[in-house]
C-alpha cells in the first residue's frame, strides 16, 4: 500500500510538472503574461513587449509610426480611439497573432494586412468598413474574424481560400438580404456564419 502510494505521489509530480511546462509555453519566454496599457512605456523595452492595449490615442486618425517598433508583438488591442486609418505599415507586426481593433471609424483595412501571415484572431467590430481587402486571402493561420455591426454586406471571392481554415465569421447585427448571405455562404461553405436574423418589415434595405 504504502509503495502504491508513492508511486501515486511520483505521477502526480510528474503531471504537475508537465502542465506547469505546457502554461509557461503560453507565453514568449521573459514574459510573464503582462499586457502593457501605455505606448511610450511599451517603448522602453520593445523587444519584450508581446500584448499591448490602447483606449486612448490623442488627436490622431492613425496609429502613431513609433508603435511599429514593437516587432514581437503578438496581441494588439486598439479599442475606442476613433481611427479612421490602419497604416499601411501594419505589416511590420510580423509575429502579430491577434489584432482587435473594436469600436473605431475605420473604412477599410489595407491590403498590407494579407502579410500578417501569423495572424489568427481578427476584430473589426463596431467600424463603417464595407469590404475587406482581397489580401484576406493570405491569412491562411486565420480562424475567427469579428465584424460585428459593420456595413459589410459582400465579401470579397478570394476570401473562399480561407474556408477550410476560418472556423467563424461573426456578421451579427448586419442587416443582411437572404441573397447577401447565401453569397456568403457558397463563398465559405465550411464556415460558421454568425448573423442576426432580422425580420424583413424590420431592414430598411432593399430584399431580393
């Protein structure tokens, strides 16, 4: 009984061990999970900088060029700052794996956004963005994009290459027209769709 017990005592310890291995691979080594909240305290050490958010950016319709610096980043939340621009230069963010841009003015993303090759989650939730570029197609480590309340009504046909590996497309409170989303449907058949299901007498917009 007693040599059951520590051999119990001894897997235990060993699956203790592994599982404490397996979170610290959650983070980029010296990291330690901290978001930064600040941009020039970022600064300081961009090279171990990996999560930063923004809810403020003074004056600006843009994201200021210092933050390009920040080449290991691998989270990005630029949340309420009232941009009406994505740099054409976001591309620098080659190790970027999420990029939330929630409850912004932004138009349209750049094309240069297809080089984020790494790039797994992306929010655009809450902008006036009708389209999205044809560089989506690129993204192929993409599984979540959140375009909630946009006026995306069309998406672009390359986006069809990503429909193996994108597992939802969140379109929800969207008025869509029942051809709209079946479009959306044939163009990514694997895909989950997430939409509001508003009554005809309710969208103001033309139906088929």
């Amino acid at each position: 009984m007693k040599k059951q017990i520590i051999i119990l005592i001894h897997i235990t310890l060993i699956v203790t061990s592994l599982l404490a291995q397996k979170q610290a691979t959650l983070y980029t080594p010296d990291d330690n999970g901290k978001t930064y909240t600040s941009l020039s305290e970022a600064l300081q050490e961009p090279e171990k900088v990996y999560r930063l958010k923004l809810t403020k950016l003074a004056n600006r319709d843009s994201l200021p060029e210092e933050l390009f610096q920040l080449t290991e980043l691998r989270e990005l939340t630029v949340k309420g700052c009232r941009l009406c621009v994505l740099n054409q230069n976001i591309d620098k963010l080659t190790n970027l794996e999420s990029l939330n841009l929630d409850k912004n003015k932004l138009l349209r993303l750049p094309e240069s956004i297809g080089n984020l090759k790494n790039l797994k989650y992306l929010c655009i939730s809450r902008n006036i963005i009708e389209t999205l570029p044809n560089s989506i197609s690129n993204l192929k480590q993409l599984t979540y994009i959140d375009a909630w309340d946009n006026p995306l009504y069309i998406l672009p046909e390359s986006i069809n290459s990503l429909n193996k590996s994108l597992q939802t497309l969140d379109l929800r409170q969207i008025p869509l027209t029942k051809s709209e989303y079946k479009a959306m449907q044939e163009l990514l058949p694997d895909t989950e769709i997430l939409f509001t299901d508003i009554c005809e007498c309710e969208n103001r917009r033309d139906h088929n």
